[in-house]
C-alpha cells in the first residue's frame, strides 16, 4: 500500500511565485510549482518558527543544508510574509540581508 499526505494551504501569504515544469514519465503532463527562492523560505521558515518542543526533525536541517549547498538564494519578502503571518515577526519589522 503507497499512502501519500498531501497538505494545502489554503491561505498563503503574498508574494510567493510559481513556475510550470514538463515531464515526460510516464505521460507528458505539466505541474505548477514553486520557484526554488520560495521553497527555500518556506523551508527557512519551517527551522526557523515551527514550535518544535521535543520533537527536533532532522530533515528541515538536511534541507536547509541543501538548499545553501546548491546557491539557491532565499527570497526575503516572501519570508518575511510567511513569518509575519505566523505571527513569528512584528508587522512593522522589515526584514533584510543585513538583519
């Protein structure tokens, strides 16, 4: 038996942009996703905010890992919108390189 999760927000926050990427197997077909500076804000959100308690998950670092090991750049504004609507980061907070 193959169970897969899918999860859906159905509120995300601003500011996230996405691409169409073709495969060929088993049929052709397209699918709409993320670009990789917004996967990596959501990931860099996931290590950064998620109320882990006991429950350290190693893969949010194994991914944050991946994604500065592959120069994939963080897309700021959109990490800011994601902490900010968790409530994570004041609203007036603005949220640069530098800080």
């Amino acid at each position: 038996m193959l169970k897969i999760k899918f999860e859906v927000d159905i509120a995300p926050p601003k500011g996230f942009r996405i691409e169409a990427k073709y495969l060929f197997h088993p049929i052709p077909f397209s699918v709409n996703t993320y670009v990789p500076s917004d996967l990596f804000a959501g990931k860099l959100h996931a290590v950064l905010c998620r109320s882990w308690k006991n429950r350290v998950k190693g893969w949010g670092w194994y991914n944050l890992i991946w994604y500065v090991a592959h120069d994939i750049p963080v897309h700021l504004q959109y990490l800011e919108n994601r902490i900010k609507q968790t409530e994570n980061l004041e609203k007036e907070f603005s949220l640069t390189e530098k800080n």
